[in-house]
C-alpha cells in the first residue's frame, strides 16, 4: 500500500501543490492538511480518499502559492472601542494620562483582531478536487507497480513452501523406523524381552503412528498453497482474505512440526515458518 502522487493547479490567482502518501496499515488512517478555505469541504475529500485508496496510512498535504491568504485579519471595531473606553475611565479615575500610541497597545489585546475567511470559489474547488484525483491516479499507479513485485515475491514463497512439503515426505519413512526402534528398544529394557508380547507392541505401535500422522496436515497444507495463489489472483480486496489463509498454512505448519518427532523434519518445518513470515509481512501491502 506504498505509494506517492503529487500534482499541481493553477489558476489565474492561486496555485495548489497537492502531495499524497500513503503507508503500510490495517485500517484506513487519514492524516488531512488543507487551507482553511477548504476545510468545510474536508468530509468530501475524506470520502475520495478512502473510496479510491480504500486502507492505509494515508497523508494528504495541500499548500497554496500566490493570491490572497484564505484568512485574512481585521479589526474588530467594537472589542476596541470598549477596550478603549475602558482605558479612558481607569486613566480618569486614577489620574494617570493616557500614552499617545494607545492603539497600539489596544489592537494587541485578545480579540482586537478576528480573522475573516474568504469564501471558497466553486470554481477553483472543482479545479483542486481533480487535482486531488490525479495525485490519486499516481498513487494507485505506484501501488499497482509494487503489487507485481509483490506477487512474485509471495508466490516464489508459496512455491518455496510447497517443495518443502516434498522434503518433509522423504523423512518419513526413516522417521517410522526409528520410532518402531526406540519404542521396541525403551520396551524391552524395562520389562525384559520375553515379555513383551509381539501382537500387542504391533498394534500399540499402529495406534501411535496414526497419532503422528501427518498425511491429512500435508493435503490440507498443499490445498490452503493453491487456495492463496488463486485467490492472489482475484483481484483487488484480497488483503485480509490472504490473511486468514495464511494463519491456516501456519496452523497446519504447527502441527506437522508438533508430530514429526524428527530432526530434519523440523529443520525444513523451521525453513516453512520462516516463509510463511515473510508472506504475512508482505501481505500487510495488500489492499
């Protein structure tokens, strides 16, 4: 969701250099800075935002160069009035004469001076309105760029946690063996050999390889793969749907790690986390 715009308008008294950027953010956060002539019409600008760049940390910044300042200060006549008036009447009662620069010490004072707002042209918001759209146009642009970036990035990743599966697969039948051994091994020195009843280890032995069993954890981890890659190509508002798909990779990443009671097969379980983090840092960009 990074991206910049910036463009420019003109008219025969001001001009306007509007910047956005925009940031990495689960939700819509907009930060507005605009001129005061503009500001009743900042809800209008909020709506634009969020219905073209939709979520992120969104900056805009609109200065203006040249003609009349938006606020302009004049004097409030009667806050001066009564300001002097009650200077007269404390100088009279006390005895005390009156400088000559008076004023200048009355217009200083809270409220001698009030802004005056000048009233926005209709004209020149449509002028700025689409100058606002253009910055847009660029920012989406700049997006569209990182998102193919983006795409190939996250899809070598999928693949990359895909051809791990396959890894894990050529442990498996070692990893059987060596459990049959430990177990008949560990069996045996604590009851003695003669009492172990062959029939009865087999079948608690079957019972505990089902308990690992990963076969269900690697269909399921190869279908939410494909699942991610389809979606990833849907279109725009995928962002939050990759999410939820992610935590399910990672689920059934977890639980094959929980079973494989295997070096190796946790090492390349290691190498999956690993990837499937970088996914999720990377999806936070999609929209």
């Amino acid at each position: 969701m990074t991206g910049f715009g910036k463009a420019e308008c003109v008219n025969n008294q001001r001009k306007f250099i509007i910047e956005i950027r925009t940031l990495n953010s689960k939700q819509a956060d907009l930060i507005i800075k605009i001129p005061n002539t503009y500001k009743d019409r900042e809800l209008e600008i909020r709506n634009e935002l969020l219905t073209q760049l939709q979520r992120g940390k969104i900056e805009l910044y609109i200065t203006m160069d040249g003609g009349l300042e938006d606020t302009m200060m004049q004097f409030n006549e009667i806050a001066i009035r009564d300001y002097y008036r009650q200077m007269v009447d404390i100088a009279a009662r006390n005895h005390i004469p009156l400088p000559a620069d008076i004023l200048n010490s009355i217009v200083r004072l809270p409220e001698a001076l009030k802004p005056e707002r000048q009233e926005p042209d209709e004209h020149e918001w449509q002028m700025l309105l689409e100058g606002i759209r253009q910055a847009m146009q660029q920012v989406n642009s700049f997006r569209e760029q990182e998102g193919l970036t983006l795409l190939d990035d996250v899809s070598n990743r999928i693949q990359l946690i895909e051809s791990y599966i396959t890894e894990v697969e050529k442990f498996e039948p070692q990893r059987i063996e060596y459990i049959k051994n430990r177990l008949h091994q560990n069996l045996t020195e604590y009851a003695g050999e003669n009492i172990v009843d062959q029939n009865r280890f087999e079948q608690e032995l079957i019972y505990f390889i089902e308990k690992i069993d990963i076969n269900e954890e690697k269909v399921r981890l190869r279908n939410h793969c494909m699942y991610f890659v389809s979606t990833m190509n849907e279109g725009d508002g995928v962002g939050k749907k990759l999410g939820f798909i992610a935590q399910e990779i990672g689920r059934e990443i977890n639980t094959i790690g929980a079973k494989a009671n295997n070096a190796d097969m946790q090492q390349i379980v290691i190498q999956m986390k690993d990837e499937l983090e970088k996914i999720k840092e990377q999806i936070l960009n999609v929209l």
